[in-house]
C-alpha cells in the first residue's frame, strides 16, 4: 500500500453532467475562423524546422521539460519520469521530436477524432489544456496559426485557477525539523497569494510542495535509504496553506519564514500554468540534491528566465542554502517571520516569574481553577497573563493528545475566565535571527597541533609524536560548536565528514569518515519534555599502545538536556556503541556507558565541554573529555580551539589543537 502526502489536491466539482453539457453547448456554438471540423495538421517547412531546432536547444524549452545533461556523453534527458509527460516516443531524451510532436498534438481537434496516447484520465485530454504553459510559449515563438481551441477553453484548468486566484508567491521555509529524516535539513515549499492579500493573513492562498511518495510500511532506516538513493517518487502538491500552518506550527512545532518574492503576475501566471503540465508527473526523490528545494528552483527559473538558480545544486541541494541563492537573485522584498505555537507559548510564560509560572502549570492541569484565591492575589494584567498561558498550555497538550472531555472542558473554563480579563493585544515573540544569516553548509577546515600519547603499557605507541596538522571536509550541515546565529540551539547535523590526519612520524591517513551524526539536545522545562539524543554512523581511528585502525562503528544515546541559564544548556545521555575493531581479540565490540556535556552560547562564540565513559564486552575501558572553544570571526569564518584527553586501549592521549574553518555552498 502506497501513502501519499505529495499529490495534486484538485476539486473535481465539474460533474460529468456539466461537461456533457458544456460540451453540446460549444458544439452548437459558431466556430471561429476555420472551424475545428478544418483545422489541419501543423505544415512544417525549412524555415519552421529550422527555427524549432533552434528552439529545441533553448533554456527555456529546457525548463519545460526538465531537460539536463545525463551520463558521460552529456546528451540531454528529461528528470519527468511519466510517460504522460511527453508527446513524442522519445521525448524524453530527445527535446527537438518532443518539441515537433506537441506542435502537431496542438493541432488535433477537440471532439476525440485524435486521441492523445497515455492521457492522464479525469482530466482535458487535449494537449493544449494538459501543457498550457507548452502552448503559450510556443505559439509565441513559432507564430503559430490559430489552433483548435486556447486554455481559456479549458474547464478543469480554468476552474482550478479560479480557485488559487494566483497574483504572486512567496517562499516559505520551515524549519529544521530533527526527528524526521526529510525534514532535518529544514523545507522549502511556495505559496501562491491572490490579490491584496493582507500582511500576515493568508487563509486564501495555497501551498505548493514537492515531496517523495513512500510506502507506509517502510521504517525509518528504509525511508532514509531510500530517500537518497532516489528510490522514492517524488510529486507536486497543492492544498490550503493554513493546512501547512496547522502541520509544520502547531503539530511539528516548527517556525516559518515567508520570503514574498518579486515575481510579477505575469511571471507568477507562467510559473502556475507549468505547475498545472506538472500535476501526478512523478520525478525520482532524493534527499540530498534533487529535492523539495531543487524542484521549487525549477519553477522561479521557469517564471523569470533570466535568473540561474539550479546550476549550484546539481549535487547537493540543502533548503536553507536555496533561499540564500534565492536572496542573492534579488527575487525578495519582503520576509515574515510566523513562530510556531511551541515558541509561542515559550515566550509568553517566560514573561512570568517563577510563582505565576507554577500557578499557570496548575491551571493547566487541573490542579488549581479559574477562580482560584491565588489568582485574586495578581493585578488584572498579571491574572490575565497567567491564565492566557495556563490556556495555550493546554491547548498545546490538546493538539498533540488524543481527543479527552475533561481537556475540552477545562479548556472551556479557562478559556470564559480569559474572557472576563484584561485581554489586550499581546506582543508575539519578536523574530530571532534569520535561517539564511547562519554559516554555509559546506566545511573545509585547516588544523595544526600537538598529540602527546601516554602509553599505560611497558610498549611505546608505534605512532609517537608531537606535531600533527589535519584537513577536515564536510558536506554539511552544523556542529554543536560552530557559530549558532541562523541555526538552532542544541542541535547538529553532520553528514559526510572527513578528517585526514599528517603526524611527524606516520603518513597521511584517515583519522575521521562519519556518514551521519546528529544531535538534539532541546531542554526540557515546565512546558515540553523533549528527549535528547544522539546517533552516529562511520568510523574513527582508535589507537593501542602498538597500533592504530580505523574503526566502523554505529553509536546512539538518549537522556535529558536542561537550561543552566539564558540559553546554555546542560545534557546527559546513556549511550551504545557497536564497532568492528581488528586491535581487539573479537573483531566485532560492543560498549555501553554514559556522556555528560555543557554548551554555552557567549556572545564571542560557543563553549562545549564534554565527557563519555564506556565499558566494552571484552572488558577494556574507554574515556574522553575535551573542551571547544569556537571563535567566529565573520559569517562563514572561525577559529576553533580544541583542548582534550582521550583514554583508549591501554594508551592515553593529551591533545591541543588550532583550526580555522572556511564554510560555503
């Protein structure tokens, strides 16, 4: 069984009745200038031919079909993977048959005499109401004749548009959402808005969203597997946006931002009516380059022509990174900042002292009500801020719990007690720094420093030395310690990380390959209760007192994170550790112990210390500890200090180290 998110969401309010009817009724109306009953295939000569070619090899005709470079010899091929998508046999690897075939298609009357192969049903069959976009572009080109009908004689196409009434659009990102591998990464999607829409109301515009279509009954690790190496198809979506409000604000607590862009309505009309030629047209899903954002880039480059934004993400494609291209582009004039309901609530009980917090958390739960005498004791502000606290609180609960008639009733109660007081319009949580403001996501850092191995055995360490320099690479995303503006607090992603190490007495060699490791390390208080955890998957150079492997290893932990103050954070985790490891008797070891760490966001830059301790099966102990000090020196420069003592099979290590870290995309 097959659960899609990503479809199409079309009304199908035109009954068969209505088109039967419609259908007689254009029958008996007076044709136009050379009825349907004579209109002629397309008559191609010299000239024409020469001039499709031409345009067969144009960016623009590119766009339409999705046409890139593929393989070695480079020759073109569309992304599109239906078969609906294209008019000729080979369109979809061949632009100028594709071009000629939707030319002649453009010329088969309307009353079925020519039937389109692989039509998608349910649907205007002819090819001009199923490529519009086609159609406008190409009439324009080729001075076409006048063909059999235009897409105003369209009725799907044409009711559809009423119903988007699309004037411009906006790109809204949401952001990183760590406990859905899709989404840890942020997401990008568009928003399309009628006229005079009102600032910060947009009740009547609609999403637009490109997402994979996957099985429900795949797991976690298969859907991840999946999603990168494209095992998954990938369609467009359109629904009401305060759908997409209600998912990513209230039930994935996760904040927008709305960047409005510049587009015309001119250009936001091209932009639509290729997203129509778009609809149940599946491309292959990947999460790492042609993706959510990848695809959205397509269409703003469709809608202006003289902007180039995909040729920077032909390989990796992070979300944040396309809306820094897209700024770059000067495509924006306007962001909106619309906080999710966590962060919300957050910032209104912040604003009471500890004893109306405790009071509103009674409330909340029913351990305390409306007209309690400890409410009487506040002045009309306070009361009226603790119960509006004490509400959303249990509003919160609410819409992430099963439905419960004791929560609805005492949300009634709080709700007519709010109503009776002071109830003035309340400052929303002013805006933290924009996602685009971060580093980049791509790392390359530069490291010098000394390693003083301490051997616990009568045996030297085989690779004895002082001095050492290391080159790191990253593909993304963000560590703990790397500058937070832009990023989240306590969280990091780290996918394809390299480090490469050159000592005194060794040749170059592999210190550090991690293919994935995240951390979340959101605080709990007296409103949300996240878990902390951590995994990891990769390998890292683990040392004896006579030799040294790089060892694979899958390492995972969950435990509790809280705030000391502001926003440092204090954590702890139980932790596993599965690896294969050739300096030990069994090659394959598993461990267990306990890591405990601090993060401090100074405004110089962030402070992580941190410790682990594990017990292995054949009985060895593992230690570390290290403290990092990162220095921002601009917005994708920085100095990073490292200070550590790791203690591994029967030799210890006392470590400092200096690197400078470039980021960029």
């Amino acid at each position: 069984m097959i659960a899609s998110f990503c479809r199409f969401s079309y009304r199908k309010s035109v009954t068969t009745l209505t088109l039967i009817a419609l259908a007689a009724l254009l029958h008996t109306q007076p044709a136009r200038a050379g009825s349907p009953d004579h209109y002629e295939p397309y008559h191609w000569n010299e000239p024409s031919l020469a001039l499709a070619k031409s345009l067969a090899n144009t960016p623009k005709w590119h766009a339409l079909l999705h046409y890139y470079p593929s393989g070695i010899t480079g020759r073109w091929e569309s992304q599109a993977d239906s078969a609906a998508f294209f008019l000729a046999p080979n369109g979809k690897r061949d632009p100028e048959a594709e071009l000629r075939a939707t030319v002649d298609a453009f010329y088969q009357t309307p009353n079925g005499n020519a039937p389109i192969a692989n039509a998608p049903n349910g649907n205007d069959t002819h090819p001009i109401c199923r490529f519009p976009a086609r159609w406008r572009w190409l009439t324009k080109k080729l001075s076409l004749p006048p063909t059999p009908i235009t897409p105003t004689e369209c009725p799907e196409f044409q009711e559809w548009l009423g119903i988007l009434k699309p004037n411009s659009v906006t790109l809204v990102f949401a952001s990183s959402y760590l406990n859905s591998p899709s989404s840890m990464f942020g997401h990008t999607f568009l928003r399309l808005d009628p006229k005079d829409i009102q600032q910060g109301s947009a009740w009547l515009s609609y999403a637009v969203n490109f997402g994979a279509e996957y099985h429900a009954e795949d797991n976690s690790i298969m859907y991840a597997w999946k999603g990168i190496l494209g095992g998954y198809p990938g369609f467009f979506s359109v629904l009401p946006y305060h759908q997409k409000i209600n998912e990513y604000n209230r039930i994935e607590n996760r904040d927008l931002w709305e960047y409005r862009l510049n587009l015309s309505p001119q250009e936001t009309s091209a932009l639509v009516d290729h997203l129509w030629e778009l609809k149940n047209i599946d491309f292959a899903y990947y999460f790492f380059d042609h993706n959510c954002s990848f695809r959205l880039l397509e269409l703003l480059e469709f809608a202006r022509p003289s902007i180039e934004l995909t040729d920077h993400f032909q390989v990796r494609a992070i979300p944040i990174d396309t809306v820094r291209a897209v700024l770059r582009a000067d495509l924006v004039d306007h962001v909106e900042y619309r906080p999710s309901k966590a962060t919300e609530l957050q910032f209104q009980a912040s604003q009471l002292n500890s004893t109306q917090q405790t009071l509103a958390v009674n409330l909340a739960k029913g351990q305390r009500a409306p007209n309690d005498p400890a409410l009487q004791t506040l002045s009309p502000t306070e009361r009226a801020q603790v119960l509006r606290v004490a509400y959303k609180s249990l509003r919160y609960d609410q819409d992430n719990a099963q439905r419960d008639a004791s929560l609805a009733r005492r949300s009634l109660s709080l709700l007519r007690a709010l109503q009776t007081e002071d109830n003035r319009t309340q400052s929303p949580p002013p805006p933290p720094a924009t996602p685009e403001s971060g580093h980049d996501t791509l790392l390359i850092g530069l490291s010098g420093g000394q390693i003083i191995p301490q051997s616990t055995s009568k045996n030297r360490n085989a690779a004895d030395h002082l001095n050492m320099a290391e080159l790191r690479l990253r593909s993304s995303y963000h560590d703990l310690a790397d500058r937070a503006q832009g990023y989240l607090d306590g969280a990091a992603i780290n996918i394809g990380e390299l480090v490469l190490r050159q000592t005194e007495n060794d040749s170059l060699q592999i210190e550090l390959a991690n293919f994935i490791e995240i951390d979340s390390h959101a605080a709990r208080n007296r409103w949300f209760s996240p878990l902390t955890w951590r995994v990891k998957a990769g390998a890292d150079r683990i040392y004896s007192d006579t030799d040294s492997a790089l060892t694979p290893r899958i390492e995972g932990g969950a435990g509790l994170t809280y705030n000391l103050f502001n926003r440092h954070l204090i954590y702890g985790l139980g932790m596993a550790r599965l690896e294969y490891n050739p300096l030990l008797s069994q090659d394959f070891s598993a461990g267990a112990g306990a890591l405990t760490g601090a993060l401090f966001y100074w405004p110089f830059g962030t402070l992580q210390i941190e410790s682990a301790y594990y017990q292995f099966s054949d009985g060895h102990e593992r230690s570390s500890a290290h403290v990092i000090q990162n220095f921002p020196l601009a917005k994708n420069h920085a100095i990073r200090l490292q200070l550590g003592r790791s203690k591994q099979i029967n030799t210890t290590f006392n470590e400092a180290m200096l690197e400078y870290r470039y980021y960029f995309y």
